[in-house]
C-alpha cells in the first residue's frame, strides 16, 4: 500500500520513537532503529512502553512494533516485537 506518512515522535517527558508510518485507512507501525544488535532490548521496551502511552481506543492498536539494527537476525520476540537487520529491507 501507498501513501502513508512517515512521523517522529517525541514526548515532553522525553519518551521517543525513531519512526512512525500511518497509512491512509488508519493503520499504523512503530519502529526504532539501532546500530547495535545488544541494543534491540532497550529498543523493544521503548516501543512497548510507547503503545502504554498511545491512545489506542481513537488510532487503533499498532499493525508492528519493530526494532531495525545493522547486523543481527530477524526474529519475532515473544512479546510481539519484530527485530530486522536492515540488510533485510532490500528491494
């Protein structure tokens, strides 16, 4: 699908996500991205801790949660949280 808009978002109690993508029918996904593959806990705890915060009952639950680092593998962790290597991003 095409057309959606990319976000940042940051909070006045400093709470931070690298990037938000909404589409045009309302769904929406949280990402951040890492250089560092050790850092995808603290990356993936700042999402979830995001979506605490979000008001979900008017922009809906999040379509993913996703943390991007430079190296690593792609897995789902068992609280929800997709983590890539962006390698796997190519076209």
């Amino acid at each position: 699908m095409q057309g959606g808009k990319v976000y940042h978002y940051r909070d006045s109690n400093k709470r931070e996500v690298d990037m938000i993508i909404e589409y045009p029918d309302g769904r929406w996904a949280a990402f951040e991205v890492k250089m560092g593959f050790p850092v995808r806990e603290e990356a993936a705890l700042n999402l979830l801790a995001f979506t605490e915060v979000v008001d979900t009952k008017r922009v809906g639950e999040p379509s993913a949660l996703t943390v991007i680092t430079a190296n690593g593998f792609a897995h789902r962790r068992k609280d929800g949280v997709n983590v890539i290597p962006i390698g796997t991003l190519s076209i």
